[in-house]
C-alpha cells in the first residue's frame, strides 16, 4: 500500500469555452475504512484560481497552508493577484522544494488568467508540470478518470455543459473506486462568476 | 578621541546616552510625516476594555451583562456654562453637517512624500511610505526607505508565518513586537547600525479591534489614539491634541489627517504628488479590510475637505 492511496481521493479539472471546471471528491479514509465523507480537496488560491491537492490528507492540509503563505506574500509585494500560470509554477517550486522528503500530493489547478483564457495543469508529487489543453485527472481513481474524460470531454462546452461534463466524469469514475466518491464538489469557473456545487453520489 | 561613544552602537556614553539610536531618531525626524488617527466611531468601546471573549464555557454570560449594567452616565457637570454648551452643540452640528450619515470606525494614515521631482518616475506600486503588512495590518513609514523594505518584508513574512501555524491573523501588538524586537537588537549586539526607521503600525485583531501603534529605532513601541512620527511632529501632534474627539468618526478622521499635514508640510500645495493615504475598516462580517487611496481618490478627497490649491499660473 502506497502511502498516496492511504486517504484515498481523486480530483478533475477541465477546460471549457472561456471558463474551467474543477471537482473533487469528499471521502477521506483509513486504507479501506471510511473515516469522513466532507474532506474537501479544492481550495481557491485567487478569486479565479483553485487547486486540488488528492493524496495524504495531512499533507493536503501542510500544503494548502504553505501555499495561502506564498499566494499572500506574492500579493502584497508584487500588488496584484497571482496569475494561474505563475501559480502553477509556484506550486511546482514549492514541491521540489522536498525533492527527497516530498509532500504525498499530486496538485490539479484550474483557473482563468487576465486575458480571460482558461488555464489548467497538474503535476506529480515533486512538481513536475504537466500543462493540458482538454483536461488533468489526479488521485486514487485517476485511471478512472483519464477513461470518463477521454470518452465524454469535447471542445469548447459551455459552462453549463462543461459542469455536466466534469460531474459525469468524476461520478462514474469514482464509483469504480473503492477510495474515493462519498459525495463531490464540483467548481465553475467562469471570467465573472464562480459556482460551487455538491454533488449526492453513492454513499457506499 | 572625542568621538569614542559615537561609533559603537551598543556601547553607552558616560551620560548613559546610545548615541547612534538618538543619530537614528534625529534623522527620522527630517523624513516626511506620517499621521495616524484611530476613529473608534460612536460607539467608543475599544478604549474601555477588549470586547468579551467568546467562550462556549462561560456560564450564563448574558445574565451577567445584563444583571451588571451600570446607571446610565450622562449628567453633565453643573460647572459647565451654558455658552460653552451652546458652542459645543453648534460645533457638534457643523460636523454632522460636514460629515452626514453614520459614522464609520477604522484607523486612517496619513503619509508626506518628501522626494519629488519633475524627472523622478512615479512609483510602480500603489506607494512608496504606506504598505500593507498583513491582511489585518497597514504601515506607515518615515526614515530610511531601503531600511523600512526591509523590515516591512520581515514583518510580512513573520505575519504570514503565523498565519501558516496557527491558521489565524497575528495579533497586531504581537507583530509590532516582533520587528520591535529586531530593532531592538541591532542597539545591543555590535557591529551594525540600528535601523533608521520609524514605523505606524495601523490595525485590527478579535482581541482589541482596532489599534495604532508607533515603534522607533530603539524597538520601542506605544500604542496611541492619534499621533504622528517624523518632521514636525511636535507641531502635528498638538494639532490632533486640539482637534481628536474620542468619538470621532473615519470620515472626519480623514479630513484632519489631511488638515494637519497641509500645516506641517512645507510645500504650500497639497495633492496626490505629494501625499499618500490608506484606511483599514471592517466590513459587515467583522473583516478587516486595508484600503491604500488610488491618486485619483486622494485628489478627489482633497477637493472635498477644500485643502486643494489651485495651481497658480504665477507661482514661479
């Protein structure tokens, strides 16, 4: 047992046409026992820009801290909120940081950048980025999930389509895993609007 | 050999003087002003004792409020004349004249720019003496520029840290006494100069809502109604001593920030060239929320308090 699977919990983002989505599960585990079933992963790092951090639920928690740090840092010394793009890269530096004592995490982000074009990446759990133009899965259930988006994400959906879409795909693919589901979030991200939403899911 | 205690920083004079710390304070008080004005509002409880903390083991806390209530105390004193009254009552009117609608608490600061030129470009950034330390804290500045980045980058920092630790705010005297404890340092251990800078530190926690602070190169700090650091501070402080009412509010707080600047600065003009101004309030949920004034803003404002000067086509 890999200490990644621990917790368990999976996370999605996609690309739609001028607006991004990005979901999580809610379970946290102990290997196969489920512990809670309100363990949200995604947290916003801008008003435009959200992370998801599946993996070990404590380090989920080191991580978030550590990067709200920077994030505030690089606002109040730069004056101007953090771009999704160079928020990407920040979250990669602050992984290899800790090389060869790494944070058990595989980050998705998702945001709109200040030309109004979406942005997604993701990244393993040294940093390695990994920039797409569709869609980034991560998590206990990613194979899963690289199936559900690669048969039902298309081009250009609208938000609402798009929320269908990631809500689709997360649903099915964590109902194919034993460690993660137990309900959902799911984030649009739109130029001036943003909606969270719970999705019920199959609560066994 | 005259100079023998001046070079040491730590080492005291026989008159038991630091002579580098008060060289540090002479030099601060050349550098612009800065003002700061905290405005309680009308409901002036700050200064009475910190707000009851919430305690889900404390028995029957609202009983014991209400059984606790003390007579209330209005009666004016019967040595007050009538005029006197009167005068107060007009006065009471112009302001609510002047600044209608309910008045607002928060902390105002007020700051001088001093170097300005025709060819100097203006600043990036929204300011080059008022700076945002913390979601919670604003700073004012007066002394050596390059030093105050610095420690305003380490106060950041340190907020920042405890924010990542304890997942809350830092209490704002905490962070005041932590750079003060920097500060404080460099008049002790040898080698160095101490920091040329005197800090106002603006701002908002749970435990004593709002609060100023004033911290000088020695790391010694105050907390203060109103007060005022840098060149002519004596004049401005007097100022506020006539003009700050415990229940002044935010609006006309801003005004007499403006007003005792245009009387302690030199220049005979007043704009956003040469001022710099930021707010720190809290919004409906209890938030604090730090505001540093576009130029734009400071223009606009100036204009309403009636301190902008036309530009003179004579003036040379």
């Amino acid at each position: 047992m890999s200490i990644m699977e621990l917790n368990g919990g999976s996370c999605v983002a996609m690309v739609g046409k001028g607006c991004v989505a990005i979901a999580c599960d809610l379970r946290l585990g102990n290997q196969a026992l489920t512990i809670a079933c309100n363990h949200e992963k995604v947290f916003a790092a801008t008003e435009r820009t959200y992370y998801g951090l599946p993996g070990l639920a404590s380090d989920t928690i080191t991580v978030r801290d550590k990067l709200r740090q920077r994030v505030n840092l690089y606002a109040m010394k730069e004056e101007r909120t953090i771009e999704p793009e160079t928020f990407a890269h920040l979250v990669s530096s602050t992984l290899y940081e800790r090389r060869f004592g790494p944070y058990f995490i595989e980050p998705v982000i998702a945001g709109i950048n200040v030309k109004d074009e979406p942005f997604i990446a993701a990244m393993d759990l040294i940093g390695c980025l990994n920039f797409a133009k569709d869609f980034v899965v991560s998590g206990t259930a990613s194979e899963k999930l690289f199936g559900m988006a690669e048969s039902l994400w298309e081009p250009d959906l609208e938000a609402e389509d798009l929320f269908e879409t990631i809500s689709q795909t997360l649903l099915n693919a964590v109902d194919r895993d034993a460690y993660s589901g137990w309900g959902a979030v799911v984030w649009v991200i739109e130029k001036d609007k943003v909606t969270k939403r719970w999705l019920k899911a199959r609560m066994d | 050999m005259s100079r023998r205690y001046d070079s040491r920083t730590t080492i005291f004079s026989p008159e038991g003087r630091l002579y580098q710390v008060e060289y540090a304070l002479e030099s601060i008080s050349h550098a612009g002003t800065v003002v700061g004005i905290l405005a309680p509002g009308p409901s002036a409880t700050p200064f009475v004792s910190a707000p009851e903390v919430s305690d889900a083991m404390a028995v029957d806390s609202e009983g014991a409020a209400a059984s606790s209530s003390t007579p209330a105390a209005g009666s004016s004193t019967p040595a007050q004349s009538a005029a006197a009254k009167k005068k107060e009552e007009e006065a009471k009117a112009e302001r609510e004249k002047k600044y209608p609608g309910p008045q607002r608490a928060g902390i105002v600061l007020a700051a001088e720019k001093k170097v300005t030129s025709k060819l100097l470009e203006k600043e990036k950034g929204s300011s080059e003496k008022l700076f945002l330390v913390n979601g919670n804290v604003i700073s004012g500045v007066a002394g050596y520029n390059a030093d105050a980045n610095s420690l305003v980058s380490y106060a950041r920092n340190a907020a920042q840290s405890h924010l990542s630790t304890y997942n809350e705010d830092m209490p704002v005297e905490q962070l005041v006494q932590k750079v003060c404890d920097l500060k404080q340092g460099y008049t002790q251990f040898g080698g160095l100069r101490p920091f040329g800078v005197s800090f106002l530190f603006a701002g908002h926690d749970p435990h004593h809502a709002f609060q100023l602070y004033a911290s000088d190169p020695s790391g010694n700090y105050s907390g203060w109604k109103a007060t005022c650091i840098g060149a002519n501070n004596s004049t401005a402080q007097s100022l506020l001593r006539q003009d700050y009412r415990d229940d002044i509010g935010l609006d006309e707080s801003l005004g007499l920030a403006l007003k005792v600047l245009s009387k302690t600065m030199d220049s005979t003009t007043l704009d956003s060239e040469k001022l710099e101004l930021s707010t720190l309030t809290i919004d409906e949920a209890g938030r604090p929320v730090a505001h540093i004034f576009k130029p734009a803003e400071i223009d606009a404002l100036l204009e309403k308090e009636g301190l902008k000067k036309a530009p003179e086509e004579t003036s040379a």
